[in-house]
C-alpha cells in the first residue's frame, strides 16, 4: 500500500472519528502534553487506534490525539511526535502530518523544545520560529514525488507564515509575555551538539536548535498547509555555559514554562 494510501485510510479513519472539520492541528513538543487538558468536550484517540500510524517509542510523549474545541475553534491535539532519532526514516517521522493535510486541516502550530543558541534565546524563552535550516542529513520529500500531496519542488520561501507569525506577536502582546523570533536548526540527534558544531551554528544564522519541527513543517508546506513553529527554549545549547546538558533539564524548563506557553496557544487559536 502506497504511503498516500496508508495516510488516506488513516485521514478517513479520523473524519469517522470527530475529526473532521478541524480549525487547527497542534503538534505539542516535549513536556506541552498538558495543553490537551485545555480543550473542551475533548475526546481522546490513542495513536495505536489508527490505522498505519506510527507509535512514538520516547518516554514522556504519551502518543494520544485529543479533539476538543477552544475559544470556539476545532482543535486537534497531537500530543507525542515521532523522531528521526528513534530510528524512523522521515516518510514515518511526518505521517501525522500527512494525515493533517488529507483531513483538510488547514493551518498546523508546531512546538519543540529547543537549545538556545543567540543571546535572545535563554532558557525558558520562547521563540517564534521565522525560518529553519536543515541540518538532519535528510529530506521527507526524498523519493518519487506523489503529485497528489503537491509539487516535486515544492518553494521554501514562506514555511512559516507572516500571516501566523503576526498573530503570535499579537497574542504575546496581549499576554503581556515577551517573545523572541529567530531561525531553529534542526539536526538528527540524539546525542546533544558539541560546542564546536554550535559556534557553527550560530555563523549560520541559527538561534536555537531541536530534533524535530523542520520535516513536518516541509512536509506541511509540500500540502499547502500553513505553519506556525513556536520553540520553548528549554536550556543553552552546548558550550553557550560550562555546564553539560542533560534531558531533565530540558523537561525542567518546559515544565516551568507550560502554563505561559499553554496561554499564548490558547490566544493564538483565539485568533486564527
Ligand atoms: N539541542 C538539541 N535539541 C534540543 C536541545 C538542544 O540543546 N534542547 C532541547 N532539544
């Protein structure tokens, strides 16, 4: 069975399930799983229920979809995504994705955690992401190009909408919180950067970096979905202070920073 096959089962699956008709998709990074709790008359569907989809193998990403409303919007809640450093080749990586757009689901928020890398970019930040470079050594559109999902050459210029990044900036603004814009690099992992690979980071232009969000965001692009990508800035990335990193670091932020990060989403949805 065709991967366009497998997500179109997959796609039809959830409209027979509630899911049609959604206003938005979000993806929720690390330790963000708690914004499902926000939805009202949410419902609740195991990754494992629907059909071809792939089952994140992380610890602490729950691996459930959940379909509520939110300030009168249709949200979707994909709460555990799965990574290229599991093991999973990027077509596995961004099938969620791919069922996002065969749903019709129109615009998608991606969120990660990231390291910061520019000064703007400390820990517990967070960032819009304007652009991103990709650093995985891969590309999801690698292979034969089915026309059905969109172009062999799909343009890059705008991944991340103006459009979506300006109503971000309203939200936090009317929040009262700050929030950063910059570039996110992404790279395979899993073992954390050196030092070294982050100054070269940072002369490329990078402001924070991450192990996932670029795939599916190309992936959103190719379908003509329109992105927003918003990192939490869980720690400095490698070599920015002395100190090594570690992974509870990372949920330790994203903990300290999900009740302001849940408020921003909640006023961006508000305003889609
Ligand atoms: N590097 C890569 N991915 C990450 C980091 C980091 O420092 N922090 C959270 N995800």
């Amino acid at each position: 069975m065709s991967n366009f096959d497998q997500v179109t089962e997959a796609a039809e699956w959830l409209r027979g399930h509630g899911c049609g008709g959604a206003d938005v998709a979000v993806v929720l990074g690390s330790g963000l799983g708690d914004f499902a709790d926000h939805l009202a008359e949410p419902f609740t569907i195991p990754y494992g229920d629907i059909p071809h989809w792939p089952a994140s193998r992380v610890i602490g990403h729950a691996g459930k979809l959940v379909g509520g409303t939110l300030r009168g919007k249709h949200v979707l809640a994909l709460s555990g995504r799965v990574h290229a450093y599991e093991g999973h080749d990027l077509q596995t990586v961004t099938f969620a994705m791919r069922a996002m757009g065969r749903l019709g689901v129109p615009q998608v928020i991606l969120t990660n955690a990231a390291g910061g890398i520019s000064p703007n970019c400390s820990r517990g930040a967070l960032m819009v992401i304007d652009d991103h470079i990709n650093l995985m050594g891969n590309n999801p559109l690698v292979g034969p190009n089915d026309e059905r999902y969109g172009l062999r050459f799909p343009d890059m210029t705008h991944v991340y909408s103006p459009r979506l990044r300006a109503i971000a900036d309203a939200a936090a603004a009317e929040q009262g919180a700050p929030l950063q814009h910059g570039v996110y690099v992404a790279v395979l992992g899993p073992s954390y950067e050196t030092p070294a690979e982050i100054r070269a980071f940072r002369v490329l232009g990078a402001d924070a970096v991450g192990m996932s969000t670029a795939p599916e965001a190309i992936v959103a692009r190719h379908m003509g979905i329109e992105v927003l990508g918003i990192s939490c800035i869980t720690n400095p990335a490698a070599g920015v202070f002395p100190e090594p990193l570690h992974h509870d670091e990372v949920m330790e932020t994203a903990r300290q920073v999900k009740g302001q990060f849940i408020g921003l989403l909640e006023r961006i949805i508000a305003r889609l």
